[in-house]
C-alpha cells in the first residue's frame, strides 16, 4: 500500500461535515484513495451533535454499507476526541475501543507551556493513535515545550498529523519530533465533500521536510 493513498481525517453529517458517508466513500473511489478515516466528533467533544449512542450506531450502519459498496476501498470506523487541559480525553458514549482509529486533538486556545503539559499528560496512557492539527489552536511556540511533547511522542509510536485545515505555522516543531523519531499522518480534515482526499499541502510538506508517513496499518496496530 502506497503512503500517501490515504486520508485519515474526514468528517461527515454526523459531526459538523456536510456530506453523507455514502458521497465520501464514492468520493474517495474516484480519487482512488486506499483507506479513509471517518473521523466524526462525538458528545461532548466539540462539533458534536447531541445523541450519543444512538448518532453512534447509525453512523456505523453507514460506513457497513460504504464498506459493501466500495469493497477496494478501507473505510475505518474513527472518531476525533478532544484533549482536555488535565491530560484526559473527552468521554464517548460505548467508550473509544468500539472505533479503529482515534484522533485526539486540541479545541481550546492554550500557550505553549500549557500545552505542553496536557499533552504529556494524556501521552502518558495514550488511548489515540494520532495527534490531530497539532498546533491549531496554539497562541505561543516554544522549543523547550515543543522537545518535551516530541520525545513523548516519539515513546508512545503515534502519528503526528500533517493536517490540511489548520496548516502548520511552527515547522520547526516538525523538524525537531523528526529527529527524535517521530512518524506523521496524512489528514484533510475534510468537512465538505470538495476537500476529502485534498492532501497536496501536506504530501509536499512531508516532501521538503522528509517526515515519515506511517502507514495506517502501523497505527491501527497501536490499539494493541
């Protein structure tokens, strides 16, 4: 499987996306992409749409479909969870060992420093195999906090995401999680239908810096 044949980070109807899992798997076939990540946010975590389990189990019906409609095509069950200021990820109704893949990523504005720290903190047991536009909602950049975050991250194996929504303003973070080993991950962040599989940004990003893409069998085998 080639790297970059993939988009892990979509979001649909289910969340605060626009089109339905049905349009994104076709879309996807057409771009011929390898595997997609259905990656809906879920009460409380924020984009969600109230409903819990029941938003939950419709959503899975769907992509079951996708899944006989597009046989070529991995289409994996995910969900994009927020990181909490205390480390913690935001609670999912069912809990996040039903999904393949989880995102954990950061909805709140936060210096550097505190940064730093959340994420330490939830790397520590992580429950997510990629760490989601890592630095959109940062309001300060520090290297000393960034080493911190990239040897924990290098530890733990998961993926950092070269995201297609929220572009990287710090690369120097990049360069540096590269040094300590770190992998990346490949994400439109999609919310409309246009956007799934628009990768071009990160894939020369990926080209120019040279960061490993994870393949995303390496990052589902974190589940354990």
């Amino acid at each position: 499987m080639c790297a970059t044949r993939y988009d892990l980070h979509i979001h649909s109807s289910y969340s605060d996306g626009y089109a339905e899992i049905s349009e994104i798997a076709q879309r996807a076939n057409t771009l011929h992409l390898e595997v997609i990540g259905i990656a809906d946010h879920f009460w409380p975590s924020v984009g969600s749409q109230r409903g819990g389990k029941n938003i939950i189990e419709n959503r899975r019906t769907d992509i079951e479909t996708a899944r006989s409609d597009y046989p070529k095509i991995v289409i994996l069950d995910g969900a994009e969870v927020d990181i909490q200021s205390n480390g913690s990820l935001a609670p999912v109704a069912g809990g996040l060992d039903q999904f393949d893949i989880i995102i954990g990523s950061f909805h709140w504005v936060s210096d550097s420093t505190t940064w730093a720290s959340a994420l330490s903190k939830a790397l520590q047991k992580p429950k997510f195999q990629i760490l989601g536009h890592w630095d959109g909602y940062l309001s300060s950049y520090r290297e000393e906090d960034g080493r911190i975050v990239a040897q924990a991250i290098a530890d733990t194996g998961i993926a950092i995401e070269l995201n297609g929504r929220y572009m990287s303003e710090h690369t120097e973070f990049l360069e540096l999680a590269k040094d300590y080993g770190c992998v990346f991950s490949l994400g439109s962040d999609s919310h409309s239908l246009e956007t799934v599989g628009q990768l071009d940004y990160q894939k020369k990003l990926a080209s120019n810096l040279e960061l490993e893409l994870a393949e995303p069998s390496t990052l589902l085998s974190l589940k354990g």
